[in-house]
C-alpha cells in the first residue's frame, strides 16, 4: 500500500486531484449563479456536475500515466517494480477516483437539486386597507383580488383562490404556517392607501419555508394606473418564482379591463358583495353595482362577464324565471363580442348554457376554453366537474373537484361538491372524510352540517348526527334564506323520524312570504303539512294543504314552465290528491325534461321522484322496479333510506319490497 501512494505523489497525482476539485468547484459556483439566470432549465446544471464527477477518476489516469515536462507532455517513467505491483496501483488510483466522485455526487446532487427547484406556488393574502376613510376596504379587497387574478392566468403557477385567503385578512400573519396550510411556496403581502385619485401599493413576496423576503416593491401612482400596477406586480411575482409566461398569458395580463376608474370601483365593489353567494340581498345589491359598472363603460367586458355569471347562480339558486336567464345569456354574449378571447366571458357563457339551459355538451365547451386562459381558477374547475358528473364521467369529475379544492383549500363548497360525488357512488367513507373537512373549516357551515346529517341517515338510519346540527346552529346568526332552510330540514328530519306533530308545527311556522320567492319552498311547505295532517289522520286538513301546495307549485310553473323538480313536486302533489293521470302526466314531464340520460347527477333525483308518485298510487309493481334500477347505479338511494322514509310505507308489506331491501343488503 506504501508503495501506491508513494508512486500518488511521485507522478504528481496529488496535485492535479486538488487542482481538478478547485477548478470544479468555481465552475459549479458559476453555473449555480449563472445558469437560473440565463432561465437554462435545472438539469442543465446537474449535468455539468455529472461530467466534472465522471472526469475527476479520468483526470486522476491522465495524471498518473503523464507528465508535464519543460519538453511538454510525456509519459512517466515507470520504476523496475513487479507487473501486477503496477496493475494493482492503477486499479486502486481508479477505484479511488469513482469512490470519491460517487460520495461528492451523493452530497452534491440533491443539494443543487433541491437549491434549484423553485415551487411555483403562490397565495395572496388579503391587502391592509391604509386609507383614512375605512371605506376603502373593498379597493385594497379589488386590487389583490384582481392581482390574484392575473397571477391565476399563468399556466407555469400554481395560485389559490381568494376564498381561501380571506380568513387571513386583518390576522397577524405567520407565512411559515400559512404556506403550510395553503399548500405554497410563497406568500405575497401588501397594502393599499387611497387618497382621492392617488393609489399607493406596497408588497412583498415571501419564502413560506424560509420566511425571506424574496422581492419587495412600492407603487404610488394615480388611480387610472392602478390596471398597469396590477399586470407589473403579477409579472415580476411570475419572474421572481420563474413561471414562464406564454406571450397570450402575457397579452391577457396587460389588457386594461376599463378605462373608467368609476366604473373599476363600482365592479370592485360588486365583486366583494357577491362573495355572499347564499344571501340574495347582497347578490341584489352587487347586481346592481355591476349595472352601475356597465353604464359608466358600456365596453367593460370583464363587468359584463361577472355580472353574466351572477345572473346564473341566482337562477340557479333563486330565480329560475326565463327574463333572468335571458338576461345572463345576453350579458355572456355581449362580453365576447367586446373580447373574443375573455376567458370569463366563455365561463359566464357556460355558465348560461348549464344553469339557464341545461345544456351540458356546450356548457363544457364553454368551461374548456375559459380552462384554456384561467389554468388556476377554482370556478373553472368545479364547473369542468359539475357538468362531467351530469354526462355520468364520475372520475374525471372527482378528480376536477380535487383540482378545485387544490387550488381553493379553505372553502366549504368544492369540497361538498366532492362529498356528493362520493355520496351518489355511495362511498361513505370518503363522503364522511370530505365533508369532515369542510366542517374543520367551519364547525357550524349549515351546508357541510346537512350533508354530514343526510349522509348518516342515508348509510345508517341515524338521525343523531342531524340532531346535533340543529342544536349547534341554534346560537349562530343566520340570513332569513338559512332560516328558512334549517326550518325546512327540520320538518323533514321530523317526518323520516316519524313525528308528525313536530314536522306540522314547524312547517306551519315557516312564512309564506318569504317562501314564496324561492323556486318549490312553498309547495314544498304546504306538502309536509297535508304529510303530516296525513300521518295524523285528518285526512281533510291533509287535502286543503295539499291543495295549497297544488295552487302554490302551479303559480311558479307559469313563471319557469321548464323546471323539472317543479314538475315532480307537483306530481306527488296531485298523486296525495289521487288525481292518477295528472300526476302520471307530470312525472312525465319531469322525465322529459331531465332524463337520467342527459344528467346522471340530477336525473336520479327526478326518477325517485316518479318512483314516489307510482307508491303513492298503489302501483307498488312499477315503484319497486324503479328503485331497482335506481340502486343498481349511482344514486342517492339507499336501503337505509328506504327502510326508515315514511314516503315508502305503501311498500313496506309488499314482498317484492322486501326482497328488494334483502338484495341490496351491505351494498348500498
């Protein structure tokens, strides 16, 4: 062994190896700093590491078997020393050189691996409001949140929803932790003050892992600057997390959405009522904001767009009349005629041909295109999963509903959209595990509450979990929407736990006026009543509400003559009233007009329902078959619910009932 590293420092292997460790060393230094520069992609550095590794054993023979001489290069001399000595010497200097590259590559490469890899993930925090007049609190809501929207646009990014980062407003801020709970690499804060028409914006983008200051600006600019503000920002966010921008992200980020700063202001402002998506007189006054928008600049697209879509959710949740979704169609026309290319004027459009139509082949189309220019877009990705659950795509619409909840974490409803999915494949394991999420979000949510509540029923007959949702939201403050609702459930909790006394009272509570401009809540009141009148045996109190329920259920029908629960809901009603061939007419109808075949979300729904008009008639036969087919494929049905829904009992005798429960027994 003596002899090995004695011949090491006669042919002067010592020096190159430490010559070739300093010389590899700058040039890893300088491709470190220089090559993130250049944008060369990370390999391109692990590369050059490879080849100084592999070269430093080659350098080590090179030595041994060379010299430089004052007569240039020549071979070293070998000393009268036995064959296999020599043999024996080279191969422990090569041996040597691979162990030494191995252990340096093994240090070396993760470490420029992981120093290099940038997470392109981001969130926005909500803007502290500096202005004097605290009013101004929906300007600093509006310059983040259209920050937050230019950012979502870049396809190299991964950016979350504003939903999810409103929690943080006004809370003093621990990046590290919010990184962790958002998901991201970087967390950007700032302010705003606004004095007259002067804006100053201060920001800075922060390392959630390491809590360092990656980038920081100031802006004092006049208010008709804030739009140019708003697209430097979201570039220099996109080259500090070297996101590459496509030169259409790019264009769609320096389009000014208005010239008119009134106008901006109107739609900032509309834009932080309709965040209140279950409180119809926020959407009114945000509508009328957006209006307000319009008029102040006839060419504001994005204002058309945003308006466009809020006409959809009301239709969809309030006021399916045919002016209102005309209304939304026009509004999604008349952005993309401004701007072919807005992607929120192709999701409002969507948007109309979903909710307004029913029309899910170009809906999708829509929502694929607004995909296209919005790739971080909660919104775009739950209505993608909406419509795939419609055509019956059950996985590529789970799987868009986790796209949602990635990119929006800290916001009930995608991941109650996601519950219902597993809910209709009647997966209750992970149903529960979703919705359980969303509870942790908010413990006392009345949706998630109620999904958890139907959910128990549905698996296992348990009314607990209901009952203890309706003592928890007892102390919470509510709209008169959420009232209403927890009041209806309420009654209906009482039927399925066979208490007719209790589900009369509190149906008869419900008032009449409010109910009345929600599409089926009358009618749905006034059937619980004759149900349970029913139940009760005062059999002429059972048809005066059922009647009620008719008259009520037929007034909205003149208004949305296409509305197929309205069509079912009035064929049970006419069934109570044993009006057999109205009824059978209606169910029909509702049948029609959505078909499991065009919608596997909602279809099964309408289908129960005709099921319960055939019980309800005594065409036991006929009902049993339905619900056969209803349990052999995704639905809500289950034999729990069928065992303990009061709605089922003209079959409960009935062995072709029996024998329906025992097959789907520990299935469904």
């Amino acid at each position: 062994m003596s002899g090995f590293f004695e011949e090491v420092k006669r042919r002067k292997v010592y020096r190159v190896a430490v010559a070739y460790v300093i010389a590899a060393g700058g040039i890893i230094q300088l491709g470190s700093a220089a090559f993130p520069a250049w944008e060369l992609p990370n390999w391109a550095l692990r590369l050059v590491i490879v080849l100084l590794l592999v070269g430093f054993p080659i350098a080590l023979i090179l030595a041994w078997a060379f010299d430089v001489t004052p007569q240039g290069i020549q071979a070293t001399p070998e000393l009268a020393v036995p064959r296999t000595h020599r043999r024996r010497n080279v191969i422990m200097l090569v041996a040597t050189g691979v162990i030494l590259s191995a252990i340096a590559g093994f240090f070396l490469l993760p470490r420029i691996s992981s120093a290099h890899k940038i997470d392109k993930s981001i969130a926005v925090l909500p803007f502290e409001n500096l202005s004097d007049d605290k009013e101004n609190a929906y300007f600093a809501d509006g310059i983040q949140d259209d920050v937050l929207t230019n950012l979502s646009k870049i396809g190299d990014l991964k950016v979350i929803s504003r939903t999810s980062v409103m929690p943080y407003r006004g809370k003093a801020s621990n990046v590290r932790e919010i990184g962790k709970a958002l998901g991201v690499g970087a967390v950007l804060e700032g302010s705003v003050r606004r004095v007259g028409n002067r804006v100053r914006v201060n920001v800075q983008l922060i390392c959630a892992d390491t809590d360092e200051h990656l980038w920081a600006e100031d802006y004092d600019r006049e208010l008709t600057d804030v739009f140019a503000i708003q697209t430097d920002l979201a570039q220099k966010i996109a080259e500090a997390l070297q996101a590459k921008l496509s030169p259409g992200e790019k264009s769609r980020m320096e389009r000014k959405p208005t010239e008119n700063g009134e106008a901006y202001l109107a739609f900032v402002q509309a834009q932080n009522l309709t965040c209140a998506v279950e409180d119809f007189d926020k959407l009114k006054q945000g509508e009328q904001l957006y209006e307000r928008a319009v008029q102040l600049d006839p060419n504001f697209a994005l204002a058309l767009a945003r308006s466009s879509l809020l006409q959809s959710w009301i239709v969809h949740t309030f006021d399916r009349t045919p002016e209102r979704r005309e209304k939304a169609r026009t509004l999604a026309e008349r952005a993309l005629q401004l701007q072919p290319d807005l992607p929120e004027a192709h999701l409002a459009l969507g948007s109309s041909y979903y909710y307004g139509d029913n029309n899910y082949d170009a809906a999708l189309r829509e929502f694929e295109v607004a995909q296209r220019g919005l790739p971080n877009e909660s919104e775009v990705y739950l209505s993608l999963a909406a419509i795939q659950r419609r055509q019956g795509k059950w996985v590529e619409s789970t799987a868009n509903f986790e796209k949602a909840v990635s990119l929006n974490p800290k916001d009930i409803w995608p991941l109650q959209n996601l519950a219902f999915n597993y809910e209709m494949l009647r997966n209750f394991d992970k149903a529960n595990a979703t919705i359980d999420r969303a509870l942790a979000l908010d413990p006392t949510a009345l949706p998630p509450l109620e999904v958890k509540s139907k959910l128990a029923i549905a698996e296992k007959g348990d009314f607990s979990v209901a009952e203890k949702a309706f003592a928890a939201v007892k102390s919470i403050p509510m709209t008169n929407e959420q009232k209403l609702r927890t009041a209806s459930a309420r009654a209906d909790i009482f039927l399925l736990e066979r208490k007719p006394s209790e589900a009369l009272q509190e149906a008869e509570n419900l008032p009449d006026d409010l109910l009345a401009g929600l599409p089926g809540a009358l009618g749905g009141k006034y059937y619980v009543i004759g149900f349970s009148r029913k139940a009760l045996q005062d059999d002429a109190g059972a048809r005066a509400a059922f009647e009620k329920a008719r008259g009520a259920i037929e007034k909205q029908l003149k208004r949305s003559s296409d509305v197929a629960e309205l069509h079912i809901q009035l064929a049970k009603v006419l069934a109570q009233l044993n009006q057999r061939d109205s009824a059978l007419a209606e169910a029909r109808r509702a049948s029609e007009l959505q078909p499991e075949s065009k919608d596997a979300f909602g279809g099964p729904e309408i289908t129960e329902g005709v099921a319960q008009v055939y019980a309800i008639l005594g065409e036991n036969g006929r009902a049993i078959e339905i619900l056969d087919e209803l349990l052999s494929r995704p639905s809500a049905v289950t034999v729990q619910g069928l065992k303990i829904n009061p709605t089922w009992d003209p079959l409960r005798n009935d062995p072709g009932f029996q024998a329906l429960l025992s097959k789907y027994a520990g299935k469904t």
